[in-house]
C-alpha cells in the first residue's frame, strides 16, 4: 500500500543541524581561549569565556531540539492525516493498519537522523583544524578509529531493526491476547480457567521481554565499542599535542583547538552513532509508507462493484456479476457456507483467492453483528465530524424506529443498546453518509418484525441505493432482483 505521507528528508532540520554543528565549532575558540586565559591565571576572563560557551551550547542545545520536535510532530500529524484517507480508500487488514500507524510514528524519527546526518558533515570540518593546529598525525589517529567504528554502527542498526521488527510483531500478539482474555475473562472464570489466561499473558510477556533484552544488549555493545574508540581517539590526539608541549614544539593555544576539534568531531561521530541504531528501522518505515501497490482495477460498465470468476477459497464455486445503482442482491447458505467470506472480499477486507474484483470509488456501508460503535455519543457516530443538523439526525433514526438522545454516551459495544437498535443505530449512520451500496450481512435475524419493517420502508425509500443483504434461507429486508446461492 502507497500513502501519500511527510517521508522526504527534511530541510529544515538539515538547516538546524548544519547551524547547531558550525556554531559548535565557532565556540573552539573562546573555549580555547578560556582555557588558557585560566592557565595564566586570568581567571575573570577564563571563567567568563567558558560560561559564555556553556550558555551558548546549552542554547544551541534547546533550540535545536525544540524546532526538531516541532518539525517531527508536524510530520507525524500529516502522515496520520494522510494514513486515514488512504485506508478509508482500501479497507485494508488490522495487520496492515497496525504495521502503517508505526511506520508513520517512526518515519518521524528520520528527523532527528536528518539533523544529524547533516551535523556531521559541517564536524567533518574539524579535520581540517586539528590537521592545522595538532598536525597530521593527529588527523590520521582521528580519521582511523572513526573509520574502524564505522562496521559497528551498520552492525548494531541491523541488529536493532530485525530486534524492533520482533518486538513490535511479539507486543502485537501479547495486546490482541490480553483483550481476547480479557473479553472472555467472565466465561474463564465460569470454568475455573482463570490460571490459563494468566500464564498465557505472562509467558508472551517474558517473550516479549527476551526481545527488548536483545536489542539493548545490541545497542549497548555497539555503544561501549564506540565510545572506546572515541575516548581513544580524543585521548592519542592529547598524547600527540602534549608530547609536542612537552618538547616545547607546541604552544598551548593550538594544543587545546586540536583537542576540543576531535573531541567536537567525535562528539558528533557519537550521537550519530547512537541514532544510527534507528536508521534501518526508519528506513524499513519509509519503504512501506512509500512502496507502490498495483492500484485496483475500476469497475466494469459503470457497476459499484464487479466480480469476475471471484473464488474465496481454493474449493470454493466461481462467481462473476455486477452491483449496479439500486441493484437489489441477496446472498443466501447455511452457516459456514461463507457468505461473510464473499462479502468481505468484495469490500476488499480479504485478499481473493482467485478471480477478480474490482470497487467504484463511492462510499460503501458494511453492517453486520460484529460492527462496532465509537466510544462518544449518538451524535458523534452518527456524524461522524460532519455537519449534520440534528433535525436530519433524529429524522434518520426514526425511519429505522429508534428515538434516543443525541447527547447519550454510547460504549463501543454498545452497553445499554440492545443488539437490533446497535444495528439499526449503524444502519442510520449509513443512510446518513449517502453509502452508494450497503452490505447487511446476516443481520436480519436479530431484528423483530417491527424493526425489520421500519429498515425495509427506510430502504425502499431510497431506490438509487444498491444493498446486497446475506442470509441463512430468505432475504427478510429487501426484495432481491438476483439471488446468489451458496451450497
């Protein structure tokens, strides 16, 4: 799947990086001259030029970070902003919503890299300074133990994406099992099973531990790594300066800019370093919100939905036909038989097995017993964010036969709603939204002749829509112009 989402790089943190990193270096000097100005015993002028440093850097620190966070949490409300009406279009599994959502909280972490990436590239110019003021084989000490850590890096950041990518599948499992538990904790209680749940939970959870163990220990060697070999390099390049201090071949002023440009460049080395541990994740995250997907194919002949020798199953009959405006279509089986299957492949929530089938691009209504409410008033499900007038709303709701408050607080399993007026409520919201087709999946059953009747008027009243409605023998709601048998 493809989403039109914030993954390009930032220029505004490769500005705020590159700035961050030239100030760095700008404040060598003073902290240079500080320095000596306390060596000869200036102390007034040596403590102020290193407080004006540490103000400065704590500044830049600030700074940095808050235009950093700013820019991330734009990015990550554009890629949700843009997540929604790109899975509105598709209907796509819980796995794949599940695995976009993080991608588009993770893609934002590309800011932070982005801001780095472009902090070392303006360090690198410390080179250049320790060359001049520590000589060249200070240089070449830096430039070599870089150059060594470097596997390390491109290490642990595999290490760590393949961990995070466990982690995420593992935490996943773990929170669908807690809720699964948790929906049937009444009947495991019933059944004196209450000791299976637990264990289940806390052994997916000492799973899910392990993980997060593996990838710190991945990080945290990587880490010691590297800041041994940067402490090493800061370290050689001071033996350098002082030998040359010592043999009177090096004044201090140029011994101390050599060592605070490598413990600068180095410093930079190590925070990239550290964030380098993320960039494969990040970059997993970008390809899937980028990856371009085959786009569905438009229906035939101007039909809301086309089939053409759709199989859900390996053994499953062949079907081929049309949904045109005001088509009136049932679906007829026994239990079992899949007629849920089929209407779910036509929406696009399940992958066909064979066949094709393709969807105009018009809003489409699904009404079946598991279909949720949201955890907000009768107003809001039923709107939905639009303007609708209330008036319209209660209108609505008396053609299915109900009369609630529109400012009643609902569950999003609809606690206090019996299961017909749930489903009526979702039938509403449907009309309301002009769906060009809606799918009743076996819900006529759990509706009393009065209700069955009000939806039948309210449908009947509306000859454009097209309503494909699944049942066990009959349909009860429409007056089907084709009827689909499955054995």
């Amino acid at each position: 799947m493809s989403t039109d989402l914030a993954t390009a790089p930032s220029r505004l943190a490769f500005v705020v990086g590159a700035v961050a990193a030239g100030l760095s270096i700008a404040l060598l000097w003073p902290l240079a001259l500080g320095a000596d100005a306390l060596h000869q015993n200036h102390a007034t002028r040596g403590i102020a030029l290193l407080g004006l440093v540490i103000v400065c850097r704590f500044l830049i620190a600030r700074v940095q970070t808050l235009v950093l966070d700013a820019v991330a949490t734009n990015q990550r409300r554009r890629n949700r902003r843009s997540l929604m009406h790109s899975v509105v279009g598709t209907v796509p599994s819980p796995d794949v919503v599940g695995n976009l959502l993080w991608a588009s909280e993770r893609a934002s972490d590309g800011v932070s890299l982005d801001a780095l990436r472009a902090g070392v590239g303006v360090a690198v110019l410390n080179v250049p300074i320790l060359f001049l003021y520590g000589g060249w084989q200070s240089a070449a000490l830096v430039i070599a133990l870089i150059g060594l850590a470097i596997p390390f890096y491109r290490h642990a950041g595999i290490v760590a994406r393949d961990a995070d990518s466990i982690f995420r599948r593992q935490r996943s499992d773990l929170t669908t099992r807690q809720l699964e538990l948790l929906t049937n904790s009444v009947e495991l209680r019933a059944l004196g099973a209450v000791e299976y749940g637990a264990d289940t939970v806390v052994a997916l959870s000492e799973r899910e531990h392990r993980s997060a163990l593996t990838a710190i220990r991945a990080s945290l060697g990587s880490s010691l790594v590297t800041e041994f070999l940067g402490g090493v390099a800061v370290g050689l390049v001071a033996m350098v300066v002082g030998l040359g201090l010592l043999h009177g071949h090096e004044r201090l002023m140029p011994a101390l800019l050599s060592v605070f440009a490598s413990a600068d460049l180095i410093g930079w080395i190590r925070r990239y370093g550290v964030a380098f541990h993320q960039r494969e994740a990040v970059n997993d995250a970008v390809a899937l919100l980028t990856t371009p997907v085959t786009p569905t194919p438009a229906p035939v002949r101007g039909a809301l939905v086309s089939l053409g020798q759709l199989r859900v199953t390996e053994q499953g009959q062949a079907h081929s036909f049309d949904v045109q405006p005001g088509d009136r279509l049932g679906i007829v089986g026994p239990s079992g038989a899949g007629k849920s299957t089929l209407v779910d492949t036509v929406l696009g929530l399940r992958l066909p097995h064979a066949g094709r089938v393709s969807r105009a691009d018009v809003p489409i209504g699904r009404v079946g017993i598991d279909s949720p409410l949201l955890g907000a008033t009768v107003r809001d499900n039923l709107t939905l964010g639009d303007d609708i007038l209330d008036q319209h709303l209660r209108a609505v709701l008396a053609e299915v036969g109900l009369d609630l408050d529109l400012d009643r607080e609902l569950s999003p399993d609809g606690e206090g709603l019996s299961t017909g007026e749930r489903l009526r409520l979702v039938i509403a919201r449907a009309l309301l939204h002009h769906v060009s087709l809606l799918v009743l999946d076996d819900v006529a059953g759990t509706l009393d002749t009065e209700a069955q009747s009000f939806v039948r008027t309210a449908l009947d009243s509306r000859p454009a829509l097209a309503v494909i409605e699944c049942s066990v023998d009959a349909s009860a709601l429409i007056v089907p112009q084709r009827m689909v048998h499955l054995p």
